[in-house]
C-alpha cells in the first residue's frame, strides 16, 4: 500500500466543506476564491457554483465565524460547513 505524502511528511489535511448561495457565474467562483485564499493560509480551495459550495484544503482548522464574513464581504451567503480530514 502506498501512503500518500502528506502523510509521509506527517501534515494532517483537514477538508472543509462550505454551502454557498449567490454564486452565478466562474466571476463568483473566483471572487470567492480568491478572498478565501487571501484571509487563511490553504492549500488549496476550489468553489462550484453548480453545487453550490466550497471546498478548502488546509494544515490548519479554519475558523468558521471568519470564513463567513470573509464570504459575506464578497456578496455571498455561507450556509452550513462541515469539516473533516482529508
């Protein structure tokens, strides 16, 4: 069995998964995005305006209240979220 290299490394990722309502568009997608990039430090987060959510990769917890007024100063609305490790 392979053990992939974030475990190697001994870094533990941790998913957090966010509805978002208001996004329309790519434009939206992006705005979000990039606003979540600039408030946390993350590996990776990747938005879907078709499923409506959110997608963060990340060493450390987010901070849940943060994250939604980070989402709310971009014009969207953050509903549930649920993390877990990735």
């Amino acid at each position: 069995m392979t053990v992939p290299p974030c475990l190697q490394e001994g870094i533990y990722m941790i998913k957090t998964t966010v509805q978002v309502t208001g996004m329309v568009c790519g434009m939206c997608e992006a705005h979000i995005n990039d606003a979540v990039r600039s408030a946390f430090q993350v590996r990776k987060v990747r938005s879907s305006r078709k499923k409506g959510e959110t997608v963060i990769l990340s060493e450390e917890p987010i901070d849940l209240n943060r994250l939604r007024q980070v989402i709310a100063e971009t014009g969207y609305m953050m509903l549930l979220a649920r993390e877990e490790e990735a």
